[in-house]
C-alpha cells in the first residue's frame, strides 16, 4: 500500500509539472475608444469616470501654443467632451481631480478648473524654462508637478483651491526627464523619458520612498522612454508604459521583476495611464485611440 501510495504522488506531481510547463502565457485582449479623441495624451479617474486630455489640431506637437486642446470624460463607454477648445488649454497631458477641481499639465503651466462652476480656468505659470509640463499627482493636499524638459518635480499646496498662485509653487526634486508620476501611502514613483529623445541609464523608473523625505532613488536599472505609472489594486504591481517597441508591462515590487505584457495591440506612443477596477485605460497617441486592457 506505501508504495502504490508513492506511485500515485509521484504521477500526481508529474502532471501538475506538465501542467505548469504547457501553461499558455497569458495575451491580454483590448477594447479601443477613439470617438472624439485627437492625440490624447492624460488620463485621470474620479468618482469611477475616466477622464482623457487631447491636444486636438492635425499635427502631433506636445508643446504647441494653438489653444485647441479639450478634455473628455467616459460615462457609460462614451467618451463626452467636458471642456471644449475654446483656446484655455494648448497641449493638455496629465491629470488629477481633488475636491472638484481639475488640475491639468499644461504648455508651461498648470490650469486649475473648478468642476462646480463654470469660471474661468486659472492658470499657473512654472517658472521660465519649464515647458514639458507632463503629469501631475496629488497626496496630503499637495500637487506634485513633473516637467521633462529640465527634469524638475514641483511642488503646490492645494489646501485652499480657491486662492491659488504661482508664486506656490516651489522646486521639490530633480529626477532626469521626469515624466508619469504616481503616489501612494507617501510613496512616490517617477517615470523617465528623455526629452530630447536619446536614452541612457538615467532614463528608467524612480522611487521616494517618503515624499517628506525626497530622496531620489532608481526602482530598477532597465533603461527605457517611459512615460505612463499606475499602481494595481492590490499596490503589488507597478504598471508602466514605455515608447521604445510601444511597451506595456509591470514591475512586481517585492521582487523588482520587469514583465513584459503581451497584449493583443501595437502601441505607436503609450502615453500616461490610469487603473481603475480590473482595467488598464491608455492613451495611444499618435493613433488618437484610449486602448483599455482588462489586467485583472
């Protein structure tokens, strides 16, 4: 009996190798949204909505001053124009709502809409030479503001949204080609991408482990044009995107493994993305297209 009990693990295991060794890796299956959308760059969620920024125009141009940008938002799988091009936003990137106000990157600024009203945007101008304003993410009612161009990450107390100036903001860390940004429980995450397109070592992902304490520090090594951050449910899983071979993937952070998704789509330009229940929602830019992708 020992031994026919034996024989019967040993096949046992046997198959649950086999099993394990001709599992089929996994291909993730898209959706695409792209009525209404021109080069979108940013996306952001709020009160389960999926809003997108697009630069509008016929040419590709991140730092165009032709006031033709809008928002939109998704409800129900529909995308809806929520501000218009009505010559208030040039190039519109990343996005973040708090409190009912809409903080946008912008040319050279950040423009503040209050989502309750209908005044005027405000807008914030970075101090000179910080145009590739990119992303924008927001803890402890802080916004913290990244510009490719010069590297530089900002920093602006949003406590009081209604009394806001430029003179609020203030330099907070150097991260070369600082671009997507994500926070989560004072952990900040920084994406690199290299403004005048040549890669090197410093283009890869950052960590500030405490944002009271900004330390810059590399999360891995692996060189790359990445723009888009986005943290799993789970805070297990680091999300990213990355211009060279239009790349989507993960770093699992306990261990630092880079994976690589493969997903049932070519990305010309993934741009900065946003998870929300089970989905990957990003802007493939130069195709004018929101590709979701179900991760989970």
């Amino acid at each position: 009996m020992k031994k026919l009990t034996h024989v019967l693990f040993a096949t046992s295991l046997l198959i649950s190798i086999s099993a394990c060794n001709n599992s089929t890796p996994r291909v993730y299956e898209v959706s695409t949204i792209d009525n209404g959308a021109k080069f979108c760059e940013g996306t952001t969620e709020s009160n389960d909505k999926i809003y997108f920024s697009n630069f509008g125009g016929e040419n590709l141009n991140p730092l165009n001053t032709d006031g033709k940008g809008y928002i939109m938002k998704i409800v129900d799988n529909n995308p809806e124009v929520l501000i218009p091009a009505n010559g208030d936003l040039n190039a519109p990137k990343g996005m973040n709502i708090e409190d009912n106000f809409l903080y946008i990157a912008d040319v050279g600024c950040v423009m503040v809409y209050n989502l309750k009203d209908t005044t005027p945007p405000l807008k914030l101008e970075l101090p000179e030479g910080n145009l590739f304003v990119n992303d924008i993410a927001i803890e402890d009612n802080n916004a913290y503001i990244s510009v490719t161009n010069s590297g530089k990450v900002f920093k602006l107390d949003i406590s009081n949204p209604a009394n806001l100036s430029k003179d609020m903001i203030v330099e907070y860390a150097t991260v070369s080609g600082a671009n997507g940004i994500v926070i989560e429980d004072k952990t900040m995450y920084i994406a690199s991408y290299p403004a005048d397109g040549v890669t090197t070592d410093k283009n890869t992902i950052y960590i500030i482990k405490n944002i009271d304490n900004p330390k810059v520090e590399k999360l891995i090594s692996r060189q790359g044009q990445y723009d888009g951050l986005a943290l799993s449910d789970k805070k297990d899983r680091l999300y990213f995107t990355n211009w060279i071979d239009g790349e989507v993937g993960y770093i699992v952070l306990d261990t630092k493994e880079v994976v690589i998704m493969d997903i049932n789509y070519t990305f010309a330009g993934p741009a900065d993305m946003t998870y929300d229940d089970g989905k990957l929602y990003i802007p493939d830019l130069p195709n004018s297209k929101i590709v979701t992708i179900d991760v989970d």
